[in-house]
C-alpha cells in the first residue's frame, strides 16, 4: 500500500511541474535584456602653448680644463725654492717657485762692463768724427786757395788729398750707422736683461689651479723654458656632463649650476680643434658647460655634485600625457578636424606635467591626451 500511495504522489508532482513550466512559456516577459547601440567616442584634448618652464638637474659632473698653461723661467738657474704643489689653488702674482739670481747677477756684472766699453767706444766715434769733419773742411778750404792762386800741380794735389778725405768721411758714416745699431741692440738687450731680473721668480699668471707639480727638486739645474707646472686658470675650467640629460644643454643658454652651495652662471660649450678637451664627435649624452664667472675652490680633474636649473621662456609645450613612443620614436596625436593625426616630435626639459616642444607643433595645435 505505502509503495502505491508513493507511486501516485510522485505522478502528480511531475504533472504540476510540467504545467507550471507551460503556463510560463505562454506569457510575455516583464523585464527584456538591453540591446546594445553604438556611442560616440569623445578623446580629451589638449593646446600647444607658450609658457615658461624650469627643469632641475642632479648629478655629478667632472671639472676639466679647456686650455693647459705650461710654466716655465724664462732663463736658466739653479732651483732654490718650490713653494706651489698638485691640485693647489693659486692667486694672480703668487710666487710658485724661485731660481739662485746668483748666476743671473753675474751675467748682469758682465754685461754692464761690456756696455761700458760700448760707452767709450761711442766716445772715440764721436770724437774720429768730428775731427774729420773739421779735416775735410780744411781740405776744401786749401783746394779752394789753390784753385784761385792758379798752380796746377797744387790744384792736382789738393784735389786728390779732398777726395780721399771725402771717401773716408762716406766710410766713417756707415760705419757709424753700423755702430749705431749695434750700440742700440746692445743697450735694448741691456735693458730687457735688467727688467727679467724678476724671471728668476716663477709667478701664476692668473687664478688658478696647479694640475701638475715639478719633478724637479731643490739645487737641479733648471733650463730657460723648460716646464716647471702645469697650470689651468679658473676661467678655462668646464664641466664634463654625461647623462641623458645632457641633451637639454646641447645650445642652452643661462643655466644655473650649483656646486657646494654656489651657484654659478654657465652656458654649453662646443670643443674646438686645439683645445685641451677637443673632440672630433660629441654624442648628445656628453656636454660641456663654461661658467659665466670664474668659480673659486672648484679643483680641476675632478668630480663635485651639481645641481644644474634650466630655463625656457615663451617656450611651446604640452602635457607629458599626450607623448607616444615606439621603438624610439616621439609623436603625439593632432586632431586636424575630423581626423587624428600622428605627427612626429622633437621634445626638451620636462616641467611637471608640461614637456617643451622644440619641434613638429605649432601654437594652437590640438592634441590627444591619454
């Protein structure tokens, strides 16, 4: 019985159910999905403008020199005293090293009896001189007399006796003129020998900085022009920069640099042929800045922490959003009325979220953001 009763009970549930699912089917539904329509896409846009951006640098730098001075004597003499060494600062007129003036006041001494016997000579020449003028005149006086007396064999000997005296006065003035030059050479020579008295000391001709000392040592010998140091003025010194910030300095004028504190005036600089620090290529990763004002107490051949501020006024930019790089590539896209355009860039310093434009844009453009 209770097996029958099951068998019924389950017949009827499969029943309702099937009903239930029927009545369902039948009636419309309440609630339909949404269909799916096309929107409109509106891109976030942006102005080419001018404005005036800063970008701030951090990094070391090497100092280097651009020219190398080498010191010398001007003469030759024994070493007595070194008073300069590698890497000292040094003032304009400062003594950095002294020779023995002995020899010096000797080959003076020397010199000063030779002018003294010039001295006499000039005397005797001008005193040979003068009486063969007065020679020469009593010459013509007495050819005169005997020309007017009349006696041809006088006359003869008169004539003869003036010509030879005319000759020899022509003579004595070359020789004189020959003299001369050479009294003058000797006394110039003279003069200059006294004025150099101060090259046996050696002095730093400007501010600056000792890059290499001497190898000599107190009582060598030294031999006129030949190097003692090594020397950089303080207005020769550059600052070596390699990163990829250096591009920004590639022709930039009026930046900022600080080293330890002090801030400096300083503008890029392209090496020459002759320069100390001269390169035939220069990558954009590489740039030499020169100081307006020559920095005090920045050592040459060394490296110092920098922080260097660059300045654009009126300069074009636009938001660090828009820029598109692939495979090395700069672009940013245009809106050209109803279309989009990619158009390539050339960028600079970086602002916040401004970035210059150095080229591809104008004023005015509208660019795609995002």
């Amino acid at each position: 019985m209770k097996s029958s009763y099951l068998k019924t009970i389950s017949a009827y549930l499969v029943i309702s159910m099937s009903l239930i699912l029927t009545s369902c089917e039948s009636q419309p539904a309440s609630n339909p999905l949404p269909i799916s329509t096309p929107v409109e896409f509106t891109p976030e846009t942006a102005l080419v403008i001018r404005t005036d951006l800063s970008y701030t640098a951090v990094q070391f730098a090497e100092v280097v020199p651009r020219v190398v001075q080498k010191l010398t004597f001007g003469l030759s003499g024994t070493l007595t005293e070194i008073h300069a060494g590698m890497h000292d600062f040094v003032r304009q007129g400062e003594v950095l090293a002294e020779l023995d003036p002995a020899d010096y006041l000797a080959h003076i001494e020397r010199n000063e009896i030779n002018m003294q016997i010039l001295e006499i000579r000039k005397q005797q020449r001008d005193y040979d001189s003068l009486s063969s003028e007065y020679s020469l005149i009593d010459a013509r006086e007495a050819y005169n007399l005997a020309r007017r007396r009349g006696n041809r064999d006088i006359i003869n000997r008169r004539q003869l006796s003036l010509r030879r005296l005319e000759l020899s006065a022509e003579l004595s003035k070359l020789n004189d003129m020959l003299f001369e030059l050479d009294y003058e050479k000797a006394y110039e020579e003279h003069a200059l020998l006294l004025s150099n008295f101060d090259r046996t000391t050696l002095v730093a001709p400007t501010d600056g900085y000792i890059l290499f000392d001497t190898t000599l040592d107190i009582g060598d010998n030294v031999e006129a022009n030949a190097e003692v140091f090594s020397f950089v003025s303080t207005s020769d010194i550059l600052l070596h920069i390699t990163s990829r910030e250096a591009v920004h300095f590639q022709g930039q004028e009026n930046m900022n640099v600080t080293i330890d504190d002090e801030t400096y005036r300083a503008s890029s600089y392209t090496p020459v042929r002759g320069d100390t620090i001269w390169r035939s290529d220069i990558p954009l990763t590489q740039a030499f800045l020169a100081f307006r004002f020559p920095p005090m107490y920045v050592q040459a051949d060394s490296t110092v922490s920098t922080k260097i501020l660059l300045e654009r006024a009126n300069t074009l930019a636009i938001p660090r959003r828009s820029i598109r790089t692939f495979a090395g590539d700069t672009s940013v896209d245009v809106l050209d009325g109803d279309l989009i355009v990619n158009v390539p860039v050339e960028l600079g310093i970086v602002d916040g979220g401004l970035v210059e434009v150095i080229s591809g844009l104008s004023e005015g453009d509208v660019v795609i953001i995002g």
